[in-house]
C-alpha cells in the first residue's frame, strides 16, 4: 500500500496533483508497533508476512522502523532502496518453571532495493508494477542468528485511478521466499500470493480519508522438510488519514486490523514523507 501511495503523497493533496510526479528524491520514515495475540512472529515490509521462527509463541509485541527512498528517474521509472529494523518482545511460558517468560532482540532486519514502473493510462486507470529483491534480510531461528542474501523478492501489479473526490486504486501481488538453511534447520517460510484495494477520500486541500483492504494467503511452513503449518489465510482492514504540513512534507497515520486467527490483532502506523 505505501509502494502505491508513497510516490504522490509527498505532494499538496488535491485532485489536480495526486497523479502528478517529480524527478528527484523522496524519502518515507515509517515507524509501526504491532500486536499478534497468536503464536506468530511477523514482517511488515515489503508486505506482511508471518515469520519462520519455529518457537512457538503466547504472544509477540513489535515495534518497526523502516526507511525508504525513491529517486524518479524518469516520470515513468523510479528506483527504491529501502532498509529497516525492529525490535521485538516474545513471550512464552517456560517449560520447566511453567512461569511466564519473555525474549527480547533489538537489532537490524533486512535492505531491499527495487523499481517501479508507471505505464500510460488505459481508460482511466494508471497501470503500476513494482518490484523488489531483498539484498540482504538477518533473521533468527531458536538460538542462531544469520544472515541471508537475496532470498526474498515482491512482485506488485496495480490499477489507480481517481473521482473527485476519491482517488482508488486495486492491486494484486506475489511473495516469493527461497529456503533458509540454519545450523540445524532448514526452513521453508512459504510464499504469499495476495489481492486488495486503497480507497482515499479527499476531504481538503490538505487532508485525506484513508481506506483498505486486503486478503493474503501464504503457503506452508516446512522445516527440515516437514510441514508445521497450514495454509494461512490473513485479511486485514486499514483505516488512516494523510495530512499534507506543506508542498513537501506531508505525516499519515494508520490502523490494520487482522480478520482471522493467523493475522496480526493490530498494527499502527506513523509515517513522514519528504519530497527533497
């Protein structure tokens, strides 16, 4: 969603500028804490995705900071470069004391770099594809921390458009994981195949109503090649507001709220977009 929005948000909101794009740069800084109230661990960028941790969890409070650039090269191609990290707080009970513990990693997750392409206008609507490979992700497995490159890619088609005083915009896209190999695991996270849709209503020259949806599968985890997981079906709802401060600044905030048991309970956003 931040991938389809990002590129014009940084402009004064209204209709005659929504669609509008700049060569140079802009950056998004995204700050965003999440709660599972499940056994899962998750990662939010490029897209939400359940985490291959075997350790069964009581429950996982993270807290993410990711910070992306994207340089318009042209008014059809922009390059993006995006690197984050996160801090996590996993809670368990413990086997032997039966008392209620917890586990706490701070520390850097992952650089991805990618393009994103704008195609000409068919009847209305502005094709967009976007695509992206992860250079390198550091993730954890029991007690082993490892690095891993280009493990991880994201691939996004979608169709924006806009009525005054509504710009929408309907997307699809696909989550493709290759195997982590551990000390003593060999991990299949499974891949994500995912279809949804952002609706911002314009409710001033400076402020919008921000609404989506979006219904993602991802398939098995398998470690050491056996399955240990079913199917995950993960819809979510968003809701937020986007505040335009000046002609280059603008701040949104946002609320995503899981709809099945192996989506996240909520996730809340703050993100500050720069156009330099």
């Amino acid at each position: 969603m931040v991938l389809i929005t990002c590129v014009f948000a940084s402009d004064e909101l209204n209709i005659d500028n929504l669609f509008k794009k700049q060569i140079g740069l802009r950056s998004i800084t995204s700050f965003s804490l999440l709660s599972t109230g499940n056994a899962n661990s998750y990662s939010l960028y490029p897209n939400l995705s359940i985490g291959g941790d075997p350790t069964i969890w009581n429950d996982t409070k993270q807290g993410f900071l990711n910070q992306t650039f994207i340089y318009t090269i042209i008014p059809q191609f922009d390059i993006l470069v995006s690197g984050g990290g996160s801090y996590a707080r996993a809670e368990y009970t413990n086997f032997f004391t039966n008392e209620y513990s917890s586990k706490n990693r701070i520390g850097f997750d992952s650089l991805w770099l990618g393009f994103i392409y704008t195609a000409d206008s068919i009847a209305d609507l502005i094709p967009q594809l976007s695509f992206q490979t992860a250079i390198v992700q550091r993730e954890k497995a029991i007690n082993q921390t490892k690095n891993f490159y280009l493990k991880s890619q994201s691939l996004q088609v979608s169709l924006r458009g806009y009525s005054d005083p509504v710009v929408y915009s309907i997307y699809t896209g696909f989550a493709y994981n290759q195997v982590r190999q551990f000390k003593i695991f060999k991990i299949e996270y499974g891949n994500s195949i995912y279809v949804g849709g952002d609706l911002s209503i314009i409710l001033s020259p400076k402020i919008t109503l921000d609404l989506g949806a979006e219904q993602r599968f991802q398939t098995e985890q398998k470690i050491n090649g056996y399955q240990n997981s079913e199917l995950r079906s993960i819809p979510t709802l968003s809701l937020g507001s986007t505040y335009s401060i000046n002609a280059d600044t603008a701040i949104s905030v946002s609320a995503n709220f899981g709809g099945s048991s192996a989506a996240p309970d909520s996730v809340f956003g703050l993100s500050l977009w720069r156009k330099f």
